[in-house]
C-alpha cells in the first residue's frame, strides 16, 4: 500500500527538532509555574497560593491553568505588594519580573528562600542588575558615568529616607528599612562596576577573583544581613560562593561580549594558550579557547567546593541562601561534558529539569 504522508528524512528530522524544542519550552513553563505554586502553598502558611507573588505572565497562566484549584484568592505576600508605579506594576512585582527576565536562575533560588526575606533579596538583586546593566547600555565612558552618580544617589536618598520615584529604589528602601541593610555593601557594587566601565581588561585571573568578589559577594552579604545574620564564618562561605558565581558568569558572558568586540577573557591565559584577540572576536582556535575557559572554569570550581567544605559553619536558617551552588554547578558539570566548548548549544541553553533540583536540594535539610 503506498503511503500519501512519505517525508524526506531531513523534513522528518526537521520536523522532530522542531517539536523537542516546543515540547521543551512547555515543559519548562510547566515546570517553573509549578515550582513558584509549591514554594508559594509551602511558606504561604494558609496553604493558598501567593499569586501576588507571580509576575503577570504567570499570573495568566494561573488564570487560563484549569488544574490549579488551590488559587482560591489573592493575598498580599510580606511587601512584594505596594504602590503601583506607572506601567501598572508594583515596585516589588517589578523587581521580581526584572531579575525573572535578566537573572533567570537567581530568580528560582529566589523563590525557595523565606518569606521574610524574600522582598529583599529581589530588590537587592533588581538593584545589582540595573548596575550591571549600565556598562553595556551606555554609549560611551561619559554616559556610563553619569548613570552611576545617578544610582549613586539614588542610595543617598534611599538611606535619608527620601527615594526617587524608580521602582526598584522603592523596593530597596522598604527592603533597607526593614532589615537595616549596609549602605557599603550596596555602593561596592557601583564602584566595582564604575572602574570595570573605565577598564574593561582582565590582566589576569586574580583580577577576575577581584571583580567577582565586588560584583557578587555583596548580594550574599546583604541577604545574609536580612536573614539576621552576622557571623565571619558564614560571610566567609558566602564570599567563596559570590567569587564562584561571579567567575562563572564570567564564563558565560564571553561570547556575548566577544559579539560586542569585547575580550574579556584574562589577557595572561591568552598569552598562556597562545589566542589572539582577533580569534576570540571571530570564533576561531576554540580548542584553545576550551583550555583557556578550562582554566577559568577550574577556579570557579574550586571556590564552590570551598563553599561546599564550610557548611557547617552555616546555620539551617540561612542554608537557603547558598541554593546558586546548585545551579552554578550544573552549569560548570554541563561545561565539563563539552570539554569547555563555550560554543556547544548544550551550554547556552536552560536546564529544563534544574528548577525542580532547586527544590528538591531545598527541600533536604542541607540544600548543598
């Protein structure tokens, strides 16, 4: 019998590409819509759902989820709610839907932390972003620097009781009200940023240690602060994760940065492999390129391992802070697999099944 429906083997295999990828994209919604329910029904108290909570795309999938009985009404979760600012979203659902869109795998870790520091951690997060964000939306130095004395004083004026009408200034005032948190911590993440606009050259790894310390230990520091908790012992784990997790980003951002002709890899391991800057720029040497990121990758891991080994000196409450060893370690394993081939898809796409390992290492006594 002939068939009317016979395909070439390409279209069939096109076909099936095509369909993984949408079946992987569903899954990962599913997954994630199902991740913020849980960690909601479990710290709501009341066993309701905080929809509140849910940034609009998933407050919509809420309302069109016919399988979501337990969403019976709409409270307000601990701060996220407040005044609504002018698109309509308050400063704290703006926050989350920033760190949502720019910072995807905090905002899981996010969401599995308490209640009550939970507002802070995403103003503190949005806040760091935006800094982030200035280097690679500024134009020129002089720009760049502009937008810094205005997040500079945006911090004047959140700790003399006074913020600009910005949504996420508004978060971090509550947020710096609430639990006291230090201004320094906040203002090394700008002046880390400031000297990285005027120096965008890594001379070598230490630098890069250096600049993660600033740009990502802070954010742990503070929350930490939220949590109540001042202790050396523990400041020191969460100074080897902010290292780990700042040199991993690094890991992360050198094509998108070698696509804005930018190097960013430490000039010592270029010399090391013998990779030109014209090669990173064009995508060529990548077994180089590998050895070179293999380098960078190998210390990264050493400080979450240092991480891992201090867990003892962490209290229970706080474990749920350290949740990035989870996520930044997938990535750095998913890394290894490829033999540090930055290039290899495996590496520049989400894992699908790592918001439920969030929340099943949450769910353990010791998430890490």
């Amino acid at each position: 019998m002939k068939c009317f429906f016979v395909r070439s083997h390409q279209e069939i295999q096109n076909f099936s590409n095509l369909s993984s990828r949408c079946c992987h994209q569903v899954y990962c919604s599913v997954v994630e819509f199902v991740l913020v329910g849980v960690q909601s029904l479990v710290f709501s108290g009341r066993g309701i759902v905080c929809c509140g909570l849910l940034s609009a795309t998933d407050r919509r999938l809420a309302t069109m989820n016919k399988l979501t009985p337990v969403i019976v009404r709409v409270r307000q979760p601990l701060g996220i709610r407040a005044k609504s600012t002018s698109s309509g979203q308050t400063p704290g659902e703006y926050c989350l839907d920033l760190v949502r869109k720019h910072d995807y795998e905090n905002y899981l870790c996010s969401l599995l932390l308490p209640n009550t520091i939970r507002p802070a951690a995403f103003s503190v997060r949005a806040f760091n972003i935006e800094v982030a964000r200035v280097e690679e939306q500024a134009r020129d130095v002089a720009i760049g620097q502009m937008r810094f004395k205005f997040w500079e004083d945006t911090l004047d004026k959140i700790y003399k009781g006074s913020p600009p009408r910005n949504p996420v200034a508004l978060e971090l005032h509550k947020a710096v009200n609430r639990h006291k948190l230090s201004k320094h911590y906040l203002k090394r993440l700008i002046a880390a940023r400031l000297e990285k606009l005027t120096s965008s050259i890594y001379p070598n790894l230490e630098s890069v240690e250096t600049h993660a310390e600033n740009t990502s230990s802070p954010v742990y520091y503070l929350m930490l602060e939220a949590m109540g908790i001042k202790d050396v012992r523990v400041d020191h784990a969460a100074s080897h994760l902010g290292k780990a997790h700042g040199i991993t980003n690094l890991v992360r951002s050198i094509l998108y940065n070698a696509n804005r002709r930018t190097i960013i890899v430490p000039q010592d391991l270029l010399i090391k492999h013998k990779i030109s800057s014209e090669a990173v720029l064009r995508g060529q040497l990548r077994k180089e390129l590998g050895n070179a990121v293999f380098d960078i990758a190998s210390r990264a891991k050493q400080h979450l391992d240092k991480t891992r080994s201090l867990r003892k000196d962490i209290p229970k409450n706080a474990a749920p802070i350290f949740l990035p060893v989870i996520a930044i370690d997938n990535y750095l394993e998913r890394l290894r697999r490829v033999d540090f081939d930055i290039y290899h898809p495996s590496v520049q796409r989400r894992n699908g099944l790592l918001s439920l390992k969030l929340y099943w290492n949450h769910m353990l006594s010791r998430p890490f």
